[in-house]
C-alpha cells in the first residue's frame, strides 16, 4: 500500500544526487536505495509535470574536479541541472583521495574537499531549483567558538555556503549543534547516530556485556582530558 500521507506533497524538483569522489562509494548506495523505493511507489498523480522523471534508473548527476598539473581545481557538471533539487554529498575527512602535486602525490585535506565543494556549487550557475548539501562530518566543527583571538572557521564556512545559494546542510552528530545560530534562516539539520554507534558496536563485539559491572563509557574530550593530564 502506497504511504498517503507522503504523496500529498510535490517534489521541489528533478531529484539529482551528486556525490563527490570523497563520497562516490556511499552516493551509490544512496542512489540505489532511491531507486528502489522511488520504482515502488505508485500513486494517481504519477503522470503529472510536477511528478515528471520521479522515477529513474539513476538519480545520479555526472560531475568532476579535475586538476592541473599546478594543483588547482574546477568543478564540471556534465549534465544540464536546470530546475532539479539538488543534494551534493562530500566527505571532507576522506584522507585516501590524492592528487598529483609538482610531481608529489598529496593527500587531500579537509580544506581541499571543502574546496571542490564549492566548485560543483559554483558549476551550477544559479540554474538548479534547490542545492542541499550533505556532509556527514561537519566541515571545521572543531573550531565552532572563539576562547581567544582566532578565526571561526565553522560559522564563516556555512555562511559562505549559504551565501553561494545552498538552502538545506545536513551533517550528522555535529561537534556542536548550536553552529547553526550562524545561519539562523537556512536550513541546517545535524542527524543524532548515537543509536546507530550503539547497534554496530553491539554487533561487532557480541561478547559485550552491557551492565554495571562490565561496560564503563567515557566522553571522548574527558578521555582526551585524562591522556594530556598524565
């Protein structure tokens, strides 16, 4: 039975997915799960505009960061984006991507992710109907406040993004989730995954006993705290 309750709104737009090579892996999968789901919905108004190519063999939208032998970077989109709503997914901790750099293979940063980001962004040209960005580790959310003179690269970042036409950025478990106070009037979700930490832990160690006398949790900056301490 189809999920009424859901059909009664209309799509923003073409749905587009576009996963950078940081994300490739889990934008397939994504992909794969919209296309599934999206094949087995059916409902009366599926053969309206508003509702054209809801269903795809592929909601994946071909674009590129090439680099030059310098080290720099553009972003290409090779297909037209016109009036889609768009999702860019980025993993800006992927430390396994490289590039060629003066002859010096570079492993590319946080900084550098952020980067082609902004190039696909920028590729866009205005012409989508939406931009969402998801990104499952918040880009500088480490340095989200100011405890001396230094920068606050969190809130410039998503100001920046905002700016540049992003409506909706998703993140997950973000350092602090009151970073969003620098966007107050766009949209910024950050996803809890405690319980989902919880389930994998639980299925990777089946031994674990989960009781008083066995299991002992620490914060991670209490922990970090006791290691600088000794």
């Amino acid at each position: 039975m189809p999920n009424e309750k859901n059909l009664n709104t209309i799509p923003v737009g073409t749905l587009g997915l576009i996963p950078l090579e940081s994300c490739a892996s889990l934008g397939q999968k994504v992909n794969q799960y919209l296309t599934e789901w999206r094949a087995e919905r059916s409902h009366a108004q599926s053969t309206a505009l508003h509702f054209s190519e809801y269903s795809k063999d592929s909601y994946i939208v071909k674009a590129k960061n090439p680099r030059f032998g310098s080290g720099e970077a553009k972003g290409v989109i090779e297909e037209s984006v016109r009036g889609c709503d768009l999702y860019l997914m980025v993993d800006v901790c992927n430390y396994s991507q490289t590039y060629s750099l003066c002859g010096y293979v570079n492993h590319m940063s946080p900084d550098d992710h952020y980067q082609d980001l902004k190039r696909i962004i920028a590729a866009v040209e205005g012409k989508a109907r939406r931009i969402n960005v998801i990104m499952p580790f918040l880009y500088e959310s480490r340095q989200h406040k100011r405890t001396s003179r230094e920068s606050l690269d969190c809130a410039m970042a998503l100001q920046e993004l905002t700016k540049m036409g992003v409506s909706n950025i998703i993140t997950f478990d973000a350092h602090d989730a009151r970073v969003q106070n620098a966007i107050p009037r766009d949209g910024f979700e950050s996803v809890p995954c405690v319980y989902q930490f919880i389930k994998a832990l639980l299925r990777a160690e089946p031994d674990l006993q989960v009781d008083n006398e066995h299991l002992m949790v620490i914060s991670q900056m209490r922990a970090a705290w006791a290691v600088q301490s000794s």
